[in-house]
C-alpha cells in the first residue's frame, strides 16, 4: 500500500490528550503528524481535511480531535465537523450538546454561525453532528453540503472532518474529492491488511489526494523509534 506519510503512535483512549497531557510523548507525536501533513501539502495551503479509517474502532475520531487541537495550538482557526453522521462522537469527546449540529445545517434548520460551539481550547470550534438522519450519504452528497464546505472555508484556516469508516458506508467518498487532503487511520493488530488496502483503493476511486496514514495503538517501548516513508 502506497504511502505519501505515515506515522506510528501508541495506544490512546478517547480523550484530549494534547490539552491534558501537553507534554507526553503521544502529544510530541500529533505536533509532528500536524508537520508532515504541513509538508505534503508544501505546494497547496492546507485548508481541509478528512479523517477516516477503513473500519470502525480504530481510532480515527480521536486522531480528528486531538489534530485539531494541536493545529489550534499552533495558531491556526480551525473547525472539527462531526460528519459521521451515523455514529457521531464529537459531542462525547468535547463534552458539548449534540441537539443541534451539521445535520441541522444541512436541512435548513440552523446556521452555520449557530451551530459551531467554542470548547474552552483557544482557535478551535466545533460543530457536532446533530440529530442523526434516516439518510446521511444523501445528505454528504447534496448540493447543500458542498455549499457548507465552501462557506466554512471563508471564516476558519482549516476545517477537519471526521468521517464514517470507508468500507461501512460511502459517506467519506462521497466528499473526500471535495477536501484538500484524507488522513487514513489503522490500528496496529486490528486492522487486516486487505482492509486497509481496500480503503485506499475506494478513497483513489473518488479521486481523494491520500496525504498519509497513521498508525494506531501500536505498543510504545521507550526505545523505539517512529519512522516516516515517503514514496
């Protein structure tokens, strides 16, 4: 499997490590995740981003968040939407309501403005998923939600959206020619190689720009040493 970037990283539970743990060794990783993906797009300003895997569980919503933190800390407005609009995780993450959120946006019922919520962490907003909807790839896919993305881009520096699993559902292809880059994630001993392979193969078909993969819950000795392959 191609790899443009990829990095390794240990084991972590569902939290906000780069706000509570700012100096560990986990939040030294996101910070050079957070380079690397600044040096694939060297050519192009990174402005929007897609972070999915090829399976559930395997850690992707807390990649999103903790990257859109630590793009945050570096000075930059950011925006986390909660896309996955089937399982969303955003509002248990950051602890926010979820009564309202992107699928409100996309029927109508709610703004952007309204719906977009601070979280105590400077330069960084979220917006949640909302009420789930009895149809999300149609919604992903409406002219709406390319209106959203578009407008989105006008009031924050980077927009990062955490999507569905690739081989559950099309969600995330549906829009991933629509961002500038995808950010795949697999988990160390869980995700199959043949899974992992078909989720590029999926996200090439939709003409996504596949900036690198991350590596996840991999076993963290002090000795080791993280490396990056670059094709």
């Amino acid at each position: 499997m191609a790899r443009k970037k990829t990095i390794t990283k240990t084991s972590i539970s569902r939290n906000l490590i780069l706000r509570d743990q700012p100096k560990s060794p986990i939040s030294e990783q996101f910070r050079t995740l957070r380079t690397n993906l600044q040096f694939s797009a060297i050519d192009n300003d990174l402005r929007s981003l897609i972070v999915t895997s090829s399976g559930p569980s395997e850690g992707k919503s807390t990649t999103a968040a903790n990257l859109a933190i630590a793009f945050a800390q570096q000075g930059k407005k950011v925006l986390l939407v909660d896309a996955d609009l089937r399982k969303p995780t955003s509002h248990y993450t950051f602890r926010i309501p979820n009564t309202f959120g992107l699928s409100s946006v996309l029927i109508g019922e709610k703004t952007i403005e309204g719906t977009a919520q601070t979280v105590n962490i400077p330069n960084l907003s979220v917006i949640p998923c909302g009420p789930v909807p009895p149809n999300p790839a149609e919604l992903l896919g409406s002219r709406t939600m390319k209106n959203f993305m578009d407008t989105v881009l006008e009031s924050y520096d980077l927009v990062i959206y955490d999507t569905p699993p690739v081989l559950a559902v099309t969600d995330s292809q549906v829009i991933a020619n629509s961002v500038d880059g995808v950010l795949l994630v697999v988990r160390s001993k869980h995700t199959e190689k043949d899974a992992a392979v078909k989720a590029k193969e999926l996200l090439t078909q939709a003409k996504a720009n596949i900036l690198g993969v991350v590596l996840n819950d991999r076993e963290f000795k002090e000795t080791n040493y993280y490396y990056y392959y670059g094709t």
